[in-house]
C-alpha cells in the first residue's frame, strides 16, 4: 500500500513537471503590445543612483564599460599617492614634534624650521588627492547620468544642409509693375 501511494505522489510530481508552467494574461482589446516593439526605457535616475552606490556601476549600466577601468584607475592613482603623501606627512610630523620639544631623547634629523615647511607640504598634497578623489566620485556620477540622457540618442547618417537656388514668387503682378524676375536661395535642412 505504501508503495503504491509513492509510485502515486512520484507520478504526479513528474506530470506537474513536465507540464509547461507558463500563465497568460487577459488584455483589454486595444492593450495588445507587440513584442517586437517594447523596449524597457533606460532611466537616468537609475544610472545615477547606482554609479552613486558603486562607483563604475552606472556606466555598465549604461554600457560604457571602457570606462570602468579608467575609473578605478583614477581612484587607485589617487588612493596610492594619498597614502604615499600621508606616509611622508607622518614621517616629517613625528620629527617637528621631536625637533620642537625639549626631550633629550628625541633628536630629529632636520632643523625645526625645515621640519615645519615639510610637513605642511605633505599634509598639503595629501589632502589635494582628497579632493581628487571626491571630484573623481563626483564626476563619474555626472558622467554616468549624462550618459544615460544620452543612451537612445542616435545621429543618423544623413545630416546635411542643401541650398538650391529658386525663383521667387513675383508680386508685382498686382500693381502692374515688373521689375524682373526676383531670385532667391532654398535652404533645406536634413536631419
């Protein structure tokens, strides 16, 4: 009996299975959207939220994805060089400190006045890679929306501008004068 109740359940599992699970609506006469012409909208809000939520993101989005290296390129430049200009700015504070207190036990290598010029420096630099990085955040964001704006433009190949010459209608029939045949230019523009 058990067996039988298993051969039963295992069946029925095979017969929902092999069974097309696929539902369809019901549309409105009217409502009917053919295939082949929807196309998903691409949003700029999108692109902009996730190049804001992970830098790089809104240009795969926006399939520019040759930016997306230059992108970590710049931050992992500017990364580099701020810890390379904070590493430097540690190294010149520790000997102002120790060129400007009166411990015997700390000697520095340089002159107090040197020291301080230094490691103004340094923090100076430090902080302009700071920056860099948020204007390089800041500017992939831009640069990820402003693509999206752009995603469905298309310039076709026929852009032109024509000029033919023309004969211009003449009014001077009315007041039976005729001082010739005016002439002018047709300018057609093509985009």
């Amino acid at each position: 009996m058990a067996l039988k109740r298993i051969s039963l359940l295992i069946g029925a599992l095979l017969l929902m299975a092999a069974a097309p699970l696929t539902a369809h609506a019901q549309y409105a006469d009217g409502f009917d959207i053919p295939d082949s012409t929807y196309r998903a909208q691409h949003k700029p809000n999108k692109a902009t939220f996730m190049s804001s939520l992970v830098p790089g993101l809104g240009q795969y989005y926006n399939q520019k994805y040759w930016k997306i290296p230059i992108i970590y390129g710049g931050f992992t430049g500017l990364i580099y060089y701020a810890s390379y200009n904070n590493f430097v700015y540690k190294k010149y504070r520790r000997e102002y400190k120790w060129a400007t207190d009166d411990d015997d036990r700390t000697v520095s290598q340089y002159p107090a006045a040197n020291t301080e010029r230094l490691k103004d420096t340094w923090r100076r630099y430090r902080d302009i890679c700071f920056i860099g990085i948020g204007a390089l955040y800041l500017l992939q964001v831009i640069d990820a929306n402003v693509d999206a704006h752009f995603f469905d433009f298309t310039i076709d190949k026929d852009l032109s501008i024509k000029a033919d010459p023309m004969l211009m209608p003449d009014f001077t029939e009315a007041t039976g004068t005729r001082k010739g045949t005016p002439l002018g230019v047709n300018i057609t523009v093509t985009f």
